[in-house]
C-alpha cells in the first residue's frame, strides 16, 4: 500500500518483441519498428528517473516482473493484461499465455486479462476461446485490439460480430471489457481507434463495464465526452504517466478534464509495465499529485484530494471488474 491506499495496477504487460515471435509470412519490420519506438520512448522518459535495464518491456523474466511490482514497488495487486494484436506477433503482442504465466507467480495478487478477436479467428472460435480463458486460466476481464491489418478490423457496437462477445462475457460473469484506443500499433488509420464505437455498446450492456486505455489518445475529449454520459464506461491511465514526465502540463489538463466531468471513480491506475519497469515512480507520482492553482483557476478543474487517489490507484479498477476491496486486503493482511 502507498501511505495506506491500496494500489491496484491495471496494466501490466508481458510483451514478447523478439524475432522469433515473428509470425510467417511476415517481414517483421512491424515489429521491429515498434521495438525501436519504445526503446526511443523509455530514452525519454528515463531522462526523469532511474534508467531501465535493456528491453525490460520484451518477454520480462517472471520473477523479476514480480519483483518489480510487489518487491521494489507498493504495488498491492496488478492486472496481467493480454494484447491481441496478431497481424505479425504467433501468439498475439502480449500472449494470453505468458499473461497467464506472471498471474500464476502471484494468483492472489494478479489476476488476467484475456483477450480474443472475433475477425482475425473468427467469431465461433473467439467465443470458444473466451469461455476456454475463464475456465482453465481464470481470465477475470478480456481486452480488445479491434484492428489487425487492412480489411480485417471490427466495432464494438456491431450486433453480429461484437455484440455476442458481450453476452458471452456477461455469461461467464465478466464484469469489465477492455480496449485500446487512440495510437495504432499496427500500421493503419488512426481512425480505426476512435472510442465512438463504444457508445451503443455500453448502451445496450448496461450491466457490462467498458474499459478505455490511453484516455483514447489522440481523441481525448472525445473519450471523456463518452465517459461523462456513461456510467459503465471506465478510463484506465496506461501511458498517462509515462507522457506526464515530458509534458506535465497537458498531462494535468487531461486528467483534471476527466476528474471535472467522470470523476474519480471511473480513472485507474495503470503503469503499463513493462514498458519503463520503475513502477514505484508512478505511484509516487500519483500519490503526490496537485492540481495548479492556475489550472483550478482557469478551467475550472478540482483540486486532486486523497478520496480521488484512492479511488484512481484503486478503488475505481476493483469495482470496475467486480473484486471486493476489503475483502482483498483481508486475504492479503492488509487489515
């Protein structure tokens, strides 16, 4: 715990950038591409901290991962969070498999995010493959990467592809779907990532959470636009703090935006390890966080008080996908 707030990591990744994940037929310049802009994005973002170890963000090794989270961090629990992202990676950009793997080093404190596509493999087998994850790897949420390649991409509010993923999601007892929205991993349209989609989805499955990454950068206001109308959609931070290290300013508009019109209780915490291992900066950050009296002043944004730390390191990511808190922290002896 951080100074006696529970810290619930949403986004922890174990992502295997090597070349032997290449898939066939691939040239794999996809991935050595985004290999290489991560390794520029942690140069930057370790200008402000202690400097990673060489591609820590690549196939982590699991006792180090769990070291990094519980051991040199106050991390309390971390959410494995798979990435189904095929075009050019055999088992997907963060393998539900090697997810399942770090969950299994720590089952108490770390549970799974699966994740499926219902084009890429087709919609029977994605449904076959959800019920597969709950049942034998104990999958408590999934995540979608809704884009793979030219011609094979999909919405959310779609009723004949996206729609039966919702229903089989609330038969399994899934309380939260996850997505990645704004920056394209793959090489497509940006466009392809907008978080408009989510809108009728969480319309239609009022009693099925939705999960936002990236605050849906570069459509920002337009995810807390969604947000705001929709008490089912939750907005999780992964990259919030590894961009408020450059530009703190814009990073502190975005999330007062979002504290001033969805609150606190729909924000979580993510620390998108392992992109920049150190995650005990991210939660010092966030522990320690103000909100400028210029910008409270000049548009209005709250002051950021414990209550909202709490539920944004916390609180919101637990009741999102359906954990008892306090019933947690007894089983941890946190209490």
């Amino acid at each position: 715990m951080k100074d006696g707030m529970f810290v619930f990591d949403a986004a922890v990744h174990c992502q295997d950038f090597s070349d032997g994940q290449i898939k066939d037929g691939s040239d794999g310049r996809r991935v050595r591409i985004l290999r290489e802009q991560l390794t520029g994005f942690i140069n930057l973002t370790g200008r402000r901290g202690p400097p990673p170890e060489t591609e820590t963000f690549s196939n982590p090794d699991l006792d180090w991962a769990v070291d990094m989270l519980f051991g040199k961090a106050d991390t309390d629990m971390a959410c494995a969070c798979s990435v189904p992202l095929f075009s050019h990676w055999r088992a997907g950009l963060g393998p539900v498999e090697l997810s399942h793997a770090l969950a299994q080093k720590d089952p108490a404190r770390i549970v799974l995010t699966g994740g499926v596509d219902p084009v890429y493999h087709g919609l029977g087998p994605a449904l076959k493959e959800m019920e597969r994850q709950v049942h034998e790897l104990g999958a408590v949420s999934f995540k979608f990467y809704q884009y793979q390649s030219r011609g094979c991409a999909w919405r959310a509010d779609d009723r004949d592809i996206a729609y039966p993923l919702w229903e089989k999601a609330l038969e399994l007892g899934i309380k939260m779907v996850q997505f990645h929205k704004g920056f394209p991993l793959e090489l497509g349209p940006v466009e392809a990532f907008k978080p408009n989609d989510i809108q009728y989805a969480a319309a239609d499955f009022p009693d099925l959470n939705f999960g936002i990454h990236h605050l849906g950068d570069p459509y920002v206001d337009e995810t807390i636009s969604i947000a705001s109308r929709f008490e089912n959609v939750y907005l999780i931070l992964p990259l919030w703090f590894n961009q408020y290290y450059l530009q703190p300013y814009k990073m502190l508009e975005r999330l007062g935006e979002a504290l001033l019109y969805v609150g606190s209780e729909r924000i979580c915490y993510g620390s998108e390890a392992f992109i920049w291992p150190h995650v005990q900066t991210y939660i010092d950050t966030l522990a320690n966080l103000v909100m400028p009296d210029e910008l409270q002043e000049k548009y209005g944004y709250p002051e950021i008080t414990r209550e909202m730390k709490e539920n944004i390191l916390g609180k919101a990511f637990a009741r999102g996908i359906g954990i008892d808190l306090e019933a947690k922290k007894r089983e941890l002896g946190l209490v």
